[in-house]
C-alpha cells in the first residue's frame, strides 16, 4: 500500500488547491478497488513498461515449467474523449474480478495500456493506446511482449487466455500470432466491434487487429465463449457474426449464461463456467467394418 498511500498524499495536496480533483480521485479509487481485489487472492503488483505501453499485472505463480492462466481487461472507460482527466480505468474491474476466483496454479492478469497508471503520470500516456487504437498492431506487440516477460520469468510452458469485454479481442490476437496460446476464453466479449461499438462515439482506426478480422484464423484453437442473457453491449448477434465468419471448425463453444449482463452476474458463477471444456472436437474417423466370413462354398453359397 506505500504507493497507494504516496498518491493519496499527492492527490490530497492537489485537491486542496483545486487543481486536479477529478483526476486524483477517480484514480486513486479506482487503484485501491484493483488492490482490495488482487490481494486477497495473493497477486503479487507488477508494473511493466513495454517501450510503447505501460502495463499493470497482478500475479499468482506457484509452478515453474507448467502453463499459465492470463487474464486481459476489458476497455474501461475507452470512449472518455479527450478531456485531460480522461482516465481508461474501469470503475468494475470485472476480469480482475474473475482472476481473483480462479485457483489456478499460475495465475496472471494484465490491464490494458495506461489502465490504473498514477495521475501524476496520465500525461505520459498516450490516449490513442486506450481509445481509437486500443487493438492495433502496436497494442498487440505490446501484449505480446508482456506475455514473453512473464514466460521468460517464470518459465511459462503455455497460456490459457481469458479476455473480458474488449479484452476478447487482445487474446484473439495473441492467440493467432503466438505458437504457445493452449486456449482462449471470452467473457461479454466484443468479438464483432460493429455490433458492439458505435463508429461515431467510439471509432476504431482501420488497422486494428479484432477477432472477427481474424475468426478464420482461430478456427483451430480450442476456445470457449460466455454471452451474457442481458448483455446489450456485447450481445449474441456479436458472437454468431464472428462464428459466421470463422468458417467450418470443431474448436469452437459457446454458453449463453442467463441472469449475466455485460459486468454482473458473472464473477460468482465463474469457478464454474472455467470448468466448461475447451477443446477441439476430434476428427471423425471411420471405423472399418469386419471382414465378411466366407464360406466353404464360395463367397455367394
């Protein structure tokens, strides 16, 4: 708690002089809720500057040498504008909220760029990271380089991803550009943007990497995909778009949970959807039939 404790006294300066009240403490609330999350399911803090993004992981590892389950956060507050405050932290963390249920050997979570990032710092971030580009090439270089971190740490043999919201869309990527992704799973995810997004409000730049963009080339991971019944972000029409768009594959599930919307209803029923199965259906091979028995006589006696 030393450097919550430090932003707080930063913050509680500022705020008396009526500088930055907004700023200080949607931040500093919006961290303490991540910390009160994490640490009871003893996730260490980890911050990690990858060159072009700074990232915020959590961490659990027990087991060198064996895979890992890795979280990715949803968008956050990835619509905010431009206004200098502008702050992408969820309010709801809901995929750190999933991570904290899961009693996984190896466990990892990691928020998407500038997401908790200290408000002394906000300006150092750059907004396209957490808004219009938030799933462009450069995001996923950067995802990808935290995943080699925490392999190259802890000797992580494979990753089994779950995404949340928009972090459906960063394990998608990972998953198609990385030979070490055993499985992914999604979570209200908004696989389809043009279901989920409004391209006024919210525009994505043309080169960013979504899982509908890239369905065909998931078609051979074993993935597993939850939809909220109430879900009016990330709802089934997205879902059966992406499925659509993928093609013929044996590796793909779906559950339609009911009483979930977009962040509640989740996180109480999710030891149990992570025991849901993830895995490819095998190839249909014919069994040959016995040889006929011929008899004495000739075949046709």
């Amino acid at each position: 708690m030393k450097k919550t404790r430090l932003t707080y006294l930063l913050c509680s300066a500022l705020l008396a002089s009526a500088l930055v009240p907004a700023a200080c403490s949607i931040s500093e609330n919006r961290e303490v809720t991540a910390e009160r999350i994490a640490r009871p399911a003893f996730m260490v803090e980890r911050k990690l500057n990858t060159g072009a993004a700074d990232f915020q992981l959590w961490e659990r590892m027990h087991q060198r040498y064996a895979p890992a389950n890795v979280y990715i956060e949803g968008d956050g507050h990835a619509d905010a504008g431009t206004n200098y405050f502008s702050n992408p932290s969820p309010d709801n963390p809901v995929a750190l909220h999933l991570a904290s249920r899961d009693n996984a050997e190896n466990l990892g979570y990691i928020a998407r760029p500038c997401q908790f990032k200290d408000p002394q710092n906000a300006d150092e971030c750059a907004q396209a990271m957490w808004s219009n580009r938030r799933f462009s090439p450069e995001v996923i270089d950067s995802f990808n380089k935290a995943l080699d971190d925490m392999k190259r740490r802890w000797n992580i043999t494979e990753f089994n991803l779950i995404g949340y919201d928009g972090g459906a869309n960063i394990v998608a990527a990972l998953a198609a550009s990385r030979d070490d992704v055993a499985s992914i799973r999604t979570v209200a995810g908004t696989l389809t943007p043009s279901v989920s997004y409004d391209a006024k409000k919210d525009p994505l730049d043309a080169d960013n990497i979504t899982a509908y963009g890239i369905a065909p080339q998931l078609a051979k991971t074993p993935q597993h995909h939850f939809i909220g019944a109430g879900d009016e972000v990330a709802p089934a029409a997205g879902y059966h778009s992406f499925r659509q768009q993928m093609g013929e594959s044996k590796c793909v599930r779906y559950t339609f949970v009911q009483d979930a919307d977009h962040t509640r209803g989740w996180v109480e029923k999710w030891p149990e959807l992570l025991k849901a199965t993830v895995e490819c259906e095998p190839e249909y091979v014919p069994v040959p039939l016995p040889p006929r028995p011929v008899s004495k006589d000739g075949p046709n006696k």
